[in-house]
C-alpha cells in the first residue's frame, strides 16, 4: 500500500477515536449505544485493514 493509504487511515483512526470519546461523554441512550458501537467497528476494521496491509507488504 501507499503512503497515502496509512495516512487516510490514521486520519479515519483519530476522528474515530475522538466520536468514542465524545459518545462515551454523553447519558445513556440508544443514540449512545449506536454510535459506540459504531465507532468501535470503525477502528477494528482500519486496524484489520492496517494489520492486512503490512503482512502482504
């Protein structure tokens, strides 16, 4: 992979983790609960397609 793939997925890492924190922050609720979920797949799919991409490199 390029260096450009690295970048972009580091860039959807950090505005992923950064909606983990701020759904974390917020009260309870089914909104909550959607968005930590899908923030937490978000970053396990960037770092299977990261871990993907250095062991066929």
């Amino acid at each position: 992979m390029n260096t450009s793939f690295y970048v972009l997925a580091c860039t959807f890492a950090a505005l992923a983790i950064v909606n983990l924190f701020r759904e974390r922050a917020k009260k309870k609720s089914t909104s909550r609960t959607f968005g930590l979920w899908f923030n937490s797949m978000s970053l396990a799919t960037i770092a299977i397609a990261a871990a993907i991409a250095l062991i066929t490199r």
